[in-house]
C-alpha cells in the first residue's frame, strides 16, 4: 500500500491549523487538483465526504473516510476512487 507523506512548517497555533485541514471543504484551497468537494458527513473518525480531482485533463470522482483522528496530532484518511 502507498503512503504519502508531507512535512512543512506553519507559523499558526496548531489548533487553528488542524482545524483547518480536518474541514474537507478547505479542500480545494491547498489541493491544487481538486474540482468539488461534496457529501460531507461527520466529524473524527468515520468523517466521510466525496470528491471530484482532475488529473491531467480527466475528471476521477472518489470517496474519503477518517480512520484515525488525534485531536492536534493525527489525521488519517483512507482514499478510494470511484469507477
């Protein structure tokens, strides 16, 4: 399985940052490729939401879920591509 990991620093209180990239409908904001962010469902673990990402040209819709949430510490989402 692909894992894909990013690290950058932010000069902001976490709160405020994690927050912020928990929202899916921020989504579009700092992921370049993302046309709709939609159905979102939750919060924490079992938050759900769907999207639409445009890669070179092509549209692909997909489903996320949260597996795991730390409040200030941990987010992570399992990502699915709708066929």
């Amino acid at each position: 399985m692909a894992k894909v990991e990013r690290r950058f620093t932010i000069n902001a209180p976490i709160e405020k940052v994690f927050s912020y990239i928990t929202d899916p409908a921020n989504e579009m904001e700092y992921i370049p490729s993302v046309i709709d962010i939609r159905d979102i469902a939750g919060k924490g673990v079992g938050q759900r939401c769907s999207w639409t990402y445009k890669m070179v040209g092509i549209p692909l819709k997909g489903e996320a879920e949260v597996t795991e949430y730390i409040p200030n510490q941990q987010y992570v989402k399992r990502v699915r591509v709708v066929l």
